[in-house]
C-alpha cells in the first residue's frame, strides 16, 4: 500500500507508483472524489469525462427522467426570485 505525509501547507507528494498507475506527470491535475463519508478516490482530471461513466454507481438512487430534472430546474429558479 502507498503512503503519503501531509505537510503543514496540506500538501502531499504522491508516490511514484500511484502517479505511474494514474498516468499522471508533474503539471497533471487530479481531482478527489468522495465515494462515501470519508472515503475519496483519485481520479487524474485529465480523463474524459465518459471514463467516469459507472465507475461511482449509486444502485440505492432511482435514474431521474429529463423531465424531472426540467421541473427541478423551473422550480429552483422560481424559488430564487
């Protein structure tokens, strides 16, 4: 298992073997992900965004029709006024 300190600054070095398996080289990105409560995962911001498809699939959520997300939206706006 790779490791890493964080400094006073709340900045951590990621070992080479994590940056190897991600692909990422110094300048890359990466973004944090919360999977659950205090759980993340590092996920290389280079990625389409197509990669991520499923990888962090909720089974316990219903899908929401477009429909519904267009009734969400009206409803919020109106509500901001």
């Amino acid at each position: 298992m790779a490791s890493a300190t964080v400094t006073s600054k709340g900045q951590i070095t990621l070992p080479v073997r994590v940056r190897d398996a991600l692909g990422l080289d110094a300048g890359d990105r990466v973004e944090f992900v919360e999977i659950e409560k205090g759980t993340f995962a590092i996920v290389p911001a280079t990625r389409s965004v197509r990669e991520l498809k499923g990888m962090f699939q909720d089974k316990r959520r219903k899908p929401v029709s477009v429909e519904e997300m267009n009734a969400a939206i009206v409803a919020r706006a109106a509500a901001s006024r």
